[in-house]
C-alpha cells in the first residue's frame, strides 16, 4: 500500500511517521505532527500546528482547525468538522449516523457534527452526530451527548447534562461567573455565557 504522502499538501515542517497513511487529496498545514499508526483518509483538510497521536483516523471528506490536539485512538468520520484549538481526549468517540444497521446501506444519512472553537472532549466521551459542541465546552470523561451543547458549558454524565459553566482557560466558573485563574468575567446569553468585555477595550 502506497503511503501517498508526496501527493498531499503539506508544509515543509511537519513531522509524519513513517507508519502513517495519508491518502491523495489531503492537505495539512504547517507544523502539523501525525503519529503512529494514523490514516488520514482522502479530502481531508489538516490545520496548521496540530497533533494527531497514536492510531487515529480522519475522514474521508473532514475538516480539521488549526491548533487542534487528537489523541490516541480518536476516529473522525465524515461529517465531523473541528474548528481551532479543540482537543480530543483519548479514545473518545464519534459517530456519523443514528440508526446503523450492518445490512443497510445509510451513507446518504450521514449527520454533521461541528466542534466549534476551543472545545474540549474528555477521554472515552461519546458524542452522538446531528449536535453542536459550542465554543471552549468542556465534555467530562465518560460521557454521552446527546443534543446541543452551549458555550462555555460543563457537561458531564450519560446522557450529558449541564452541572456548570467553564471559561477559556477550561477553569470551573464560581456563582459570579469569574474565571478563577485569570479573573476574566463571563454573562449568559441565549446560546450560553460570553465574556464581558473591559471598558475601553
């Protein structure tokens, strides 16, 4: 099997180990690093500055930001887009339709999953396709969404359910909604918490 990696875009400084397979038609930016044992699957687009560790498998057809974290044992299927700096945690799952059957050929069912910027999936979290993982979330180890996630929000449990809010940094917010590592201030919104902007910034 042909390894393909001279027919793929990627920059000059990327680190792929020699176990990987990168099919035609990839693109993967700058200073990018894939590990041991990955496939990355035609029409794939890779960012710049990301990590794909041991045994993962992107696509075909996925879309992956800049500054993402994958590790090991992380499999991206059609349909799923990550936006920038979201993390994966090991072995965590997703999934591209909600009624698989063997004998059934459903490839035109496929639903979208969108992780938007600066979320993070905990180890061995599943989450079920057709959601929106909002922005800088935090999915705990363990557990199982189910429907759309807000910004900023602590979910955890199966299925997944709201016990708090987190902010950029991923620190637990107190009962005033400050960050306690950088003292940044947040307020709720229709779509979850933004933060409140410095006067004269």
């Amino acid at each position: 099997m042909d390894r393909c990696i001279g027919s793929v875009s990627a920059g000059s400084n990327n680190y792929i180990h020699e176990s990987t397979y990168i099919d035609e038609g990839c693109e993967i930016g700058e200073g990018t690093r894939i590990w041991h044992f990955c496939h990355v699957i035609s029409g794939t687009k890779i960012g710049k500055n990301c990590s794909l560790g041991q045994n993962v498998m992107a696509g075909p057809d996925v879309s992956i930001g800049d500054n993402c974290k994958i590790q090991n044992n992380v499999s991206l299927y059609n349909g799923v887009t990550l936006e920038d700096n979201v993390f994966c945690g090991p072995s965590c799952v997703f999934t591209n339709v909600l009624t698989p059957r063997a004998g059934i050929e459903r490839k035109d069912e496929f639903a979208r999953t969108l992780v938007k910027k600066g979320a993070t999936i905990g180890a061995n979290a599943t989450i079920v396709c057709g959601n929106d993982l909002g922005r800088y979330c935090t999915i705990g180890a363990g557990a199982v969404v189910t429907e759309n996630v807000p910004d900023f929000a602590l979910m955890v449990g199966v299925p997944a359910r709201r016990i708090g809010w987190v902010s950029k940094s991923g620190d637990i917010l107190d009962d005033m909604l400050v960050c306690p590592r950088t003292g940044e201030r947040y307020q709720e919104t229709p779509t979850g918490l933004k933060p409140i902007e410095k006067a004269g910034t």
